[in-house]
C-alpha cells in the first residue's frame, strides 16, 4: 500500500535479555502458528470493508455522474452490476460473522481461516474491478478513490500467505477426510 511504510527488517546477532522474552525460547515460531487464523480472519474482515467501501463509493459516483443524459446508476448494467457486487458482500460478511463468532469462542479452525481469507479477498478484487469499470476512464484518476482501492487490495492476496496457499491448506482438510 502506497501509504505504508513497508520495508524488510533483519534482526542478526540480537540479543534480548530474560526479562523481555516473549513466550518460550525456541517457541516463537509455534507461537506465531497459533496466530495464523486471527491473522487470516483479521485480513478477511479487512477486504469486507473494502469491498463495501467500493460499492458504496460507486453507487455515489454513479448516481452523480451522467451518460447520455440521465445518471450511470439509472442503466440496468449498472444496477445489475453493483446488485452482484452486494450480494457477494453480504454472503461474505455471513460467513465472516461466523468465523468471527468462532473465534472468540476459539473455535476457528485453520481451514475456516483459509477459506476466509481466501475467498473474501478474492471477492474483494472482484468486486473493486467491477466497480473501477463503472467509473470509466475516470478510475484511473488518482483523485479518485477507486484507483487507490484498486492499487491497494491487490496486496490482500498476498499477505497472510498467499491464496495459492490458502487453497493448498483447504486442500489438505479436504483429502485428510477422503
């Protein structure tokens, strides 16, 4: 994201006293793992937001913005277009409620975490595609937002480990129970 500040930190020949040892020696890695499914939901939830933030700046864009004489929104493509965009949203934003109920009852599985992820930020590309087609060429303007979304979500399916590994972990569920 063109706004952070994101760099690679190297941490060689560091050493940390006692007191300030977080967890157990040797564990950290083990400690990180059990992590991943907040890290995965908290990633997903992210791209609920953002998938929402763009249909809700489309429809204000669409509605303002003209073509032929009469606003974007007042075409059926458009109607149909942003009606598929939300409804993807609140399917998503179903099962986000759930992992995130999950979750605090620490019940959420690696293999729930994965497909949220996977999924939500899979929709969340979609979705702010869609929307960047309905602002025309006017969507590559960095003035407006739906250029920053569509520049900044893409990083979504990466993070968190790649979606290609979200699929291979989902995966692994799937054939274990074969």
């Amino acid at each position: 994201m063109k706004s952070q500040d994101t760099c690679e930190l190297f941490f060689d020949d560091v050493k940390v006293p006692k007191e300030n040892l977080l967890g157990e020696e040797g564990k950290g890695f083990k400690i990180m793992m059990t992590e991943l499914a907040r890290e995965r939901l908290s990633v997903a939830l992210n791209a609920i937001g953002g998938a929402e933030g763009a249909i809700e700046n489309t429809m204000e864009y669409t509605s303002t913005r003209t073509a032929f004489k009469q606003p974007i929104a007042s075409f059926q493509n458009t109607q149909f277009k942003l009606a598929e965009c939300a409804t993807q949203l609140q399917l998503h934003q179903a099962f986000l409620d759930r992992c995130t109920q999950l979750l605090s009852n620490h019940q959420l599985t690696a293999e729930s975490a994965s497909i949220a992820k996977f999924s939500a930020t899979e929709m969340h590309g979609k979705v702010v595609d869609e929307c960047l087609q309905l602002f025309g060429g006017y969507g590559y303007i960095w003035d407006y937002p739906i250029a920053r979304m569509y520049a900044d979500n893409r990083v979504a399916r990466i993070y968190a480990r790649t979606n290609e590994i979200m699929k291979v972990l989902i995966a692994r569920r799937l054939f274990k129970e074969l």
